[in-house]
C-alpha cells in the first residue's frame, strides 16, 4: 500500500500557522462590521471580536472569520467554545474573529422561515468579509492580507460557511 500526504497550504519555512508561537492575544470587542434589518425590521447593528497574537510585526496576515452555532435562534460570539478557537488561532498567527449575526426564524418554524434565518446570517458573514477586505484596502488596521480570508463556524455557522460559497451572485 502507498500513503501519501497533501497539504492544502504551502510550507512558509517557519512553525507559524502551524504551532502556537505567540503566547498572548489582544482582543478587539464590538467592533461593528455592518448593520441590517432584523427579523422584525428593526435596524441591529453587526459587531464583532477581532483576537490578534499580541507583538505581532506581520503586515500580511490571514484572517479567519468564525460563527457560532445555536439553530440560528441563540448563541453568541463570546461563548467559551469560539473564545478557545479564537484564541488559539491567534496564538498560531492568524487574525480571528468571531462574528454575531442576525438570530430568529419567526413563526411557524417552516421551511421558508428557516431558509430565510440562513440567509440573513449568511448575509451578516458576507459583511464581515467586505469589513476586512475594505479594511485592507485603506487603513489596513486589522493588518490582513485580502487574499486570504477564512469563512467557518460550527453547527449553525458551519450552515453559513458553506451557504457563503453557493451564494455568490450579489443579488443573493
């Protein structure tokens, strides 16, 4: 038999991204990305919490922008499981965030409410992207490289990283 190993990534000759190098993080909260109408139309503001390796000098740094699971009806950016996965990556070198979006189906729980709930935090990630990318096009605070933006979550936010692949026309 004959195993081999792919790597999806190319090698950068250092242990950074690989293995945590960085032993404090600095932690950015409510940073605000966005805003839309809720599920009552009511305007709710988009925040975020960027975690960032603490000294970093890096000028062109990944970005991971994580969701939070809940059924898209609870949860939120600061719950414990996105902290630890916030901090980690950080501490690898990654610039992570952790994004709330827009929560709530309505009644009855049916199938067009539901794809509708999907659509609107798939939504809120897509605004999360167009932050960080206009971010690097100006300011460049968050100091990331636009051209690589990592979209993911767990449960409900992994419904969204996926749905922000198949939703790519700007209507959608």
């Amino acid at each position: 038999a004959f195993v081999s190993t792919l790597y999806a990534q190319t090698y950068c000759g250092t242990s950074r991204y690989d293995t945590e190098i960085f032993s404090a993080v600095t932690t950015t909260s409510d940073v605000v990305y966005g805003q839309n109408l809720d599920l009552n139309n009511s305007m709710k503001i988009l925040k975020m919490d960027v975690y960032q390796p603490t000294g970093d000098v890096a000028t062109q740094r990944p970005v991971i922008i994580l969701a939070h699971g809940g059924s898209f009806i609870g949860g939120s950016k600061t719950s414990a499981d996105q902290v630890t996965l916030c901090t980690r990556f950080a501490k690898r070198g990654y610039v992570v965030a952790t994004i709330d979006y827009r929560l709530g189906m309505g009644f009855p729980i049916n199938q067009t409410n539901a794809q509708k709930a999907v659509w609107r935090a798939t939504q809120d990630m897509k605004a999360a992207v167009r932050f960080f990318r206009k971010d690097a096009a100006t300011t460049n605070t968050y100091k990331i490289d636009p051209n690589f933006v990592f979209v993911g979550g767990y449960s409900a936010g992994a419904f969204m990283a996926v749905q922000y692949a198949y939703l790519d026309q700007p209507s959608e």
